[in-house]
C-alpha cells in the first residue's frame, strides 16, 4: 500500500512539475509577443558590433524558416561566414588562410544547427522532440530568477533563467556534449525592444562558462523582421575555377607593404528570438 501512495505522489509531482514548465514556456512566449506574431515572422536579419578584449568587430545573422542560417564576422576589411542551408554547413575563414568556402564536420556545425532552429527551441518544443523541467528558483548575479531545463533531441542542455516579473530570458546556459566532453557557454540577455510586434534582445555577452574574461559582448544595431532573403545566399557557392597554366597570377605587394592579418576571437552567437 505505502508503495502504491508513494508512485501516485511521485507521479502528481511529476505531472505538477509538467504543468510548471509549460505554463512559464506560455508566460514567456506571451511576454514576448504571443505565439501568433512570433510566427508570423519567417526571416530575420540581425547587424551589429562585437567587442572583447581589444578586439572590436562587425558581426551580422540573417536567418529563415525552415532552418537556413548564415553568420558573419568581419575584421579589417575581411569577413568569415558560416552557413547551414537545412543540409549542409559550410564556412569561409580568411583570417585563418583559407578564403574558399569548405564543408563543416558534424561537430563543427553543431551550434549552426542548433541556431537554425529558427523559433528557438521552446517553440513547439514537443513535436521538435525537447523536453522541459522545472527547476524552480534560482539567481543571477544576486537577482531572483525562474530556472527551466531544456533537454534537445541531440541531447545538448539548456538552462533559461527568467525574469520572474517580465517572463523574459535573461540568461541561458548550455551544455554540448562532443565526443565525451562537455562544453558549457554562458549568455546573458538584456535591452529587449520590438520588433514586427516581438521583443528581441538587442544586447548579449556570451562565452565559455569556466573563463568570464573571455565573454564577448554583442550589441545589434538593427534586428529586421521578414526581410527577402534568398534561398542560395544560406548554399556553399563553389570553389573558384584553377588558373589554367596560360594565366599568371598578379606579383604579390612587397613584404613592407603587407599587414599580417590578427587573427579574430571566436565570434558569439546572436540570440534566437
């Protein structure tokens, strides 16, 4: 018998616990505009400056339903990208030599993937194969916050903290696990403004969890809604042809007149909305 009232308490709590972490999901997207006007917008594309350390740069997502996403980081006159097309990730990194686009492996494109989710992950969360917890109260830099637990279908953790008065993010914290280790990375939310009827987050510092020092903070100057974006800009443009042997590269510029590129911290990522 006392098995029996401990499963049926167990089991309330678990379906009180359910009802939590669906009803803040509800809150927060109500919050930020209600579901309806946030899919009502189907591309996004966000500009910006990134700063950390000394190093300060210009940094853009554009973005489009299903799942098509591109990143870029420019830096003296240079631009790297990446880009998942719902397929294929792929990258252009300049600052590291290599100016022709090249594929991404599995583990390299992980956060392109997870990005591309173009609603975030608590939109529609069951049928995308996540799973919630509740986790209750916790803090954020000395403030209350209501702390939820995001399991995604690939198995990655995100914890969102929010703000138990607005409902809105005000930190996420995320876990990959890769080939057996665990990569954690802090982002903190804040400046929210609307844009097409949502609120989006137009301030964030972002980096690895263990290293607060190494945190790069991004401020967006423009977040546009349903912007024309098109398929082929999110595809990997193919490799330029090779000189046939008739033709003759251009002389390089005199050692005294060339810069030797700094090569750029890892960019952060903007926020989903």
């Amino acid at each position: 018998m006392r098995s029996r009232v401990f499963y049926l308490v167990l089991l309330a709590t678990s379906v009180a616990a359910a009802q939590t972490a669906d009803e803040l999901v509800t809150k927060n997207l109500q919050a930020k505009g209600g579901l309806e006007k946030i899919k009502a917008i189907h591309s996004l594309r966000f500009t910006g400056k990134m700063q950390q350390g000394g190093f300060r740069a210009q940094v853009g997502q554009e973005a489009k339903l299903p799942n098509l996403v591109r990143e870029t980081f420019t830096l003296q006159g240079m631009t790297a990208i990446q880009a998942y097309d719902g397929a294929t990730g792929w990258q252009i990194s300049p600052f590291e030599g290599r100016k022709d686009p090249e594929l991404l492996g599995e583990d390299d494109m992980r956060d392109l993937v997870e990005d591309a989710d173009f609603y975030g992950p608590l939109v529609d969360y069951q049928q995308k194969g996540n799973r919630l917890e509740y986790l209750g109260h916790d803090t954020v830099d000395g403030d209350d916050a209501l702390r939820l637990k995001v399991t995604l279908k690939n198995g990655d953790i995100v914890y969102y903290y929010f703000d138990p008065d607005t409902f809105l993010e005000i930190r996420t914290e995320k876990q990959q696990f890769i080939r057996g280790a665990v990569r954690e990375r802090v982002t903190d939310l804040g400046s929210y403004k609307q844009v097409a009827g949502v609120y989006f987050p137009f301030s964030q510092e972002s980096g690895p969890k263990a290293n607060p020092n190494a945190r790069a903070k991004i401020t967006f100057d423009k977040i546009e809604a349903n912007v024309p974006l098109a398929d082929a800009s999110f595809k990997m443009p193919a490799a330029p042809a090779t000189p046939s042997p008739q033709q003759h590269p251009e002389a390089p510029e005199p050692k005294s007149k060339q810069e030797k590129p700094v090569k750029p911290p890892a960019p952060a990522k903007p926020p989903k909305g």
